[in-house]
C-alpha cells in the first residue's frame, strides 16, 4: 500500500520526543494554522488505521471535514485515501473502492501525477481482494509508467512490491519473486530501510512457498533486524508471526513457538487484535502438527474467540478448522462434530461473501457495455443520417424541377445531377451494408451470437448464473523452460498452432471458448446456450485435445525441436457468465466452478484428463468411455477432492 505523501514540517514534529502527544496537541490547538493541524490529524489517522480501523477512519473523517473547508487538494487526497484504507482493513471493499477514485479524482484534476500513480497503485490492491486481478495489474501497469516517467524510485519500488502480491495471488510465483526482487533493488538502492524491510518479507515468505524455506528463515531474519532498528514495532511483529510459521513447516517448532510468543507480546501491547487472531491460529497449527493437542486447542479456542469478537470470518474458519481436528485427535468426537458443523456454515458464509464480491465486480464493470459498441454504431446512424438528407435534397430538387420544365437544358443538367446522388446513395448503401457486416463479424469474433444478438437490440448484455455448466482449463508444462529454448517469434507461433487445432476441436463439439491466458486455454459447455453442448461434449473435447497435443510433441520431438506436454482438468457446476472490460471487451465466467476446474488441471498429470467427481458422475454412463479413480487428492486452496483420470474405452 503506497502510503500518502506528507510534508516536511510533518517530518519535524514526528522526529520530536513523544510524537503522540505533541500531534495531539497541534490538532486540539485550534489557535494554530489550519495546514499544522490537517499535517497532525493525518499522521496521527494514518497510523492508527493500520491498529483500529474503526479509530482511524473516525479521525480520518476530521480530517477530511477541515480539508475541504480549507479547500487544499493535497490534503483532501491524503484523508480519502486513508479513509480507503481503514475501510479495506475492514473488509469493506465497495467503500474502499469509492474513497480510492475519489482520491484518484482529486489527483486527476489537481494535475498530480504522483498522487495520481499512488492512487492508481492502491486502487488495484481493491480489486486485487475482489478477484478481478487483470484489472488489478492494468491498474498497476498505469501508475508503474507515470512513477517512471517522473522518475519516482520510491513509487516504482511500491509499485513493483504490490504486482508482486497480485501475481502471488495467482500462484505464479516466479514473477511475484521477479518484482518483489526489483522493489527490494530499488528501496536498498535508495536507502529506504522499511520498504527494504518489506520487500524481505514478500520474498521471504514466497520462498518459503516454493519450498526453499532455510532461505526463507535468513529473509524474514534479516527484515526483522531491519524493523527492530527502525523501531516499527507491529510490522517486526508481523516478521516474527511469519518467521514462527516457515519454522514451524520445517518442524523446528522450539524455535517457531519463540517468534510466535515475541509476534504475540507485541500485538497484545499494541491492541492489534486482527494479526493476533492469526498468531494463535498459527500458534495452534504447530502444537498439533508436533503432537501436543491440548495446548493446540487452548491456542485455537483462544484465536476463535478473538476472531468472533472482530467478525474476522476468515480467522473464524481456520481456527474452527485447527479446533475440529484438534478435538477429533483428543477423542472428543462430539465436539469435533460440532466444529465441523460450524466449519461448513462458515463455507457457505464465506461462499456468500464472495458470490457477493463477484457480482459487486460485475456491477462496478457494467458501465462500459453501451460505451464499447458506441463508435461503430455511431458510424452507422451518422452514414443512416447522411443517407436522409440525401433523399430529402433528392425530394427538393425533384419539386425544382417540376417548377421549371420551361428550361429544358437546366432540366437535363439538373437530372444528370440528380443520377449522380442517386449513384452516390447506392454507394453510400452499400457501404454502410459492408460496415455492418464488418462490424457484425467483429462483434460474433469477440462475443457468443446470443450475447452479441442481446447487446446489439439492448445495448447491454446481462450477466447470467448458467446452473449447468462444465469448464475446461488447459496448461502446458515446461512452459517457461522451453520459452528459454526458443525465440519470441518461434514461442508465439508454436502457441498460435496449437490453440488453433484446439479452436477446431471445441468448435467441432459446440463447445464455447471463453479466453486464452498466456499459455493456458479455457472453455466452456452449457452456455451461453444451455441445450448446445453438455458435459460429455466437453470430456470428448477435452480428450482429442490431449491427442492433439501429443502428436505434435512427437512430431517435434522426431525433428529435435523442443515441445510441450499439456494437462486437462474438468469441473462441472453453476458459473456467473457476463461481459468485461472497458476497450477490449469479452465474455468470461467467473465463480467457485471455474476456480476448481483450474485446480483440477493444476492436480492432474501432463498427457491426462482429469475429472472431478461432479463432472464424473454426469459422464459415468457414457458409452466409450473408462475412468480411473484418483481418490482424494489434496487441491490448493480447496482441501481434500475426489478426482479421475478419463480415457476412452
């Protein structure tokens, strides 16, 4: 989070002793100017933000109020965007979003490209907890230009720091490492100690993800030095509570319960409740990972009841999650029951919650459908306009001429004149008819014929819950290793072959491609037309792409070419299915379908078409067909699913 920029006088008071109470005083002193006290209450909101929202976002609002009766832009940026923030610590993204943009408006029309790039950047960390994250990396993209074109090294390294976090949330964790690493360069090379510290702990953290957890400990051990010297007291809590858990991963838990306890001490002194929920669940996890059950459930219960009393939902169901298997471990089966029943209605509040961000994001997108097709139609009103004031000097010229028969040499001058409109109108016709059919072919391009068909008659497109869909994701392995092998133009025309024969064969089964990303493929059957393709449509597909792909890699092979091998997986459930995009529009499907369907393609094997079980038992019967069951197979982010390799009989 990029924070907003304050002055130097500022700068002055905080480096005085007791900082609290000297901002306390310039703000209750209402003798003093009005731009010492905004400098006061804006330190002071910005900090306690981050420690109680509630706190911040009330004092925020002061400062806001005396902003904008002191009419200073600068200052009005500075309370929206720590208005913003407080809001998005409480998880309440629509008043984040409104308070980024109106932060950004402030920005735009003070002409203030570096506020403008800082809004720009924290607007995409809202988006990012939406789930919209190519919309959060356009965002970003935008404020990394403006920040390098001023040539603001400290924007470019928080820039880099936050695509970093949007690509971690896609779990492509070599390009989060790539930023993160270019944010720390840039901080170190500016001797910026608390962004150097914060870039360690993005990269120490994602190490520890990719399994290189001994290089994870030095990181993480190294920001903390960095934020005991600076004496930041909750961020070098925050590095202790992450250190304590990639210690506890290599089952050096003495070690991981001695950061877990200084992670603790500092938060319980500081009041921050919300990462001391986190502490004790993952205090919890590692008491019952090295077998000790009973301080694992003292540590949970405790994390619960703190997270209860935040309405922290998801700190709710981790701890809920560490007390059912705790309790199970101690034998108290009923009360093991009784948390697992408490886990599955935090599911389903946590499933409504998101369903609730996804259609919040298809809202907020919505205003671009009448705006996308509007210079091709304007094109066709415009030539449809000319067209009738043609035919009406036509009508006009034709009434002068009955009036002056008498002059037959002006009347045949004037009935030449009048063939050439008319050729004129002819060609004008036919031009507009080839528009129309350019513009049509476009539109059928880029969209489904029903949606493109509803856009054209109501110049919107209504997203719609399809109930039964099944959607199909495609990767290929190796992928970054074999673009190393060849060059740019070879990469994109190995990919453009291949997506091509897939386009042949999700077009031959009626199935509906939704998009391409990078080097993955996803489709979809059930939509837009719910009668035009089913399930095993997409398993048949599904196969000859794998068939496909593995001709070609033999081909290549033979010649001494590098090739790539390609996983399927399969997931069949409702999906949101709607239009996005501001000036590339495309029809896309969004839902806990489409994200499980990635996790089957991710949990599969190169070569093989893995299935799940809902998309298995709508197959099960089909002639033709043979599956393999899988079992249980751990999926990322969504536990334990049952899954099958399909092949043909």
């Amino acid at each position: 989070m990029r924070r907003p920029l304050l002055l130097p006088l500022l700068l002055l008071c905080l480096s005085c002793g007791a900082q609290s109470d000297s901002l306390w005083t310039v703000w209750r002193n209402t003798t003093l100017p009005d731009s010492a006290r905004l400098k006061a209450i804006a330190a002071i909101s910005w900090r306690m933000v981050f420690e109680k929202p509630d706190s911040g976002i009330a004092l925020a609002r002061l400062q806001l109020e005396l902003a904008r009766r002191k009419g200073d832009p600068k200052a009005l940026y500075t309370a929206y965007n720590t208005l913003a923030v407080g809001h998005k610590m409480r998880s309440d993204l629509p008043a984040a979003l409104d308070h980024f943009n109106r932060a950004l408006e402030v920005a735009r029309a003070a002409k203030d490209q570096g506020r403008t790039a800082a809004a720009l950047s924290n607007m995409s960390t809202a988006y990012k907890d939406l789930g919209d994250l190519p919309r959060a990396l356009d965002l970003l993209h935008q404020s990394l230009r403006i920040d390098q074109e001023l040539g603001n090294r400290e924007g470019v390294a928080a820039t880099y720091n936050n695509i970093g976090n949007t690509y971690k949330r896609l779990n492509e964790f070599d390009k989060a490492l790539e930023n993160y690493e270019r944010s720390a360069a840039l901080y170190n090379a500016l001797g910026h100690a608390k962004g150097r510290a914060s870039a360690l702990v993005s990269i120490g953290t994602t190490h520890s993800d990719l399994g290189d957890r001994d290089r994870a400990v030095d990181e993480l051990g190294q920001a903390i030095a960095l934020y005991r010297g600076l004496g930041n007291r909750l961020d070098r809590g925050k590095a202790h509570n992450n250190l304590g858990q990639v210690l506890s991963r290599m089952g050096r838990y003495r070690e991981a319960h001695a950061h877990f306890d200084t992670a603790r001490a500092v938060f319980r002194e500081l009041d921050a409740r919300d990462p001391l929920a986190r502490n004790l669940y993952y205090t919890g996890e590692a008491f019952l990972a090295e077998g000790n059950t009973a301080a694992a459930l003292r540590a949970c219960r405790q994390g619960l009841a703190l997270a209860d009393s935040l309405g922290l939902l998801a700190q709710r169901k981790e701890c809920t999650d560490c007390m059912t298997r705790a309790l199970a471990r101690a034998g108290d089966f009923r009360g093991a029951y009784a948390a697992q029943r408490s886990l599955l209605d935090l599911d389903d509040t946590l499933d409504e919650l998101n369903n609730g961000k996804e259609v919040l994001r298809l809202e907020l997108l919505r205003a671009f459908e009448q705006q996308q097709v509007a210079d091709s139609l304007v094109r066709v009103r415009e030539a449809f306009q000319q067209q009738l004031a043609f035919d009406r000097r036509i009508a006009q010229a034709r009434d002068r001429r009955n009036m002056l028969l008498f002059a037959i040499v002006v009347a045949l001058v004037l009935a030449g004149a009048l063939l050439g409109r008319l050729r004129h109108i002819q060609r004008t016709k036919r031009a507009i008819e080839r528009e129309k059919e350019r513009s049509d072919e476009l539109l059928h391009n880029i969209l489904p014929e029903e949606v493109a068909a509803e856009l054209k008659a109501k110049g919107r497109a209504e997203a719609r819950v399809y109930e039964r869909t099944t959607v199909l994701f495609t990767d290929f392995k190796g992928f970054t290793a074999l673009s190393e092998q060849l060059s740019a133009a070879e990469l994109v025309a190995e990919i453009d072959h291949c997506f091509k024969g897939l386009d042949a064969i999700v077009e031959k089964h009626r199935v509906e491609k939704i998009k391409t990303i990078g080097d993955a493929y996803m489709a979809a059957a059930g939509l837009p037309d719910p009668k035009a393709s089913t399930a095993l449509d997409i398993v048949l597909a599904a196969l000859e792409m794998r068939d496909l792909i593995a001709r070609r890699r033999t081909e290549r092979l033979r010649d001494g070419l590098p090739a790539f091998e390609m996983r399927i997986g399969l997931h069949s459930g409702p999906v949101i299915a709607g239009i996005v995009g501001v000036k590339k529009f495309a029809f896309d499907i969004w839902g806990d379908t489409v994200n499980t369907a990635a996790r089957m393609e991710s949990s599969g094997e190169p070569g093989r078409v893995n299935i799940s079980a809902t998309t298995y038992d709508l197959v099960k019967a089909a002639p033709g067909l043979r599956f393999e069951p899988r079992g249980l197979v751990q999926a990322k982010g969504k536990g334990e699913l049952r899954m099958y390799y399909v092949e043909r009989a």
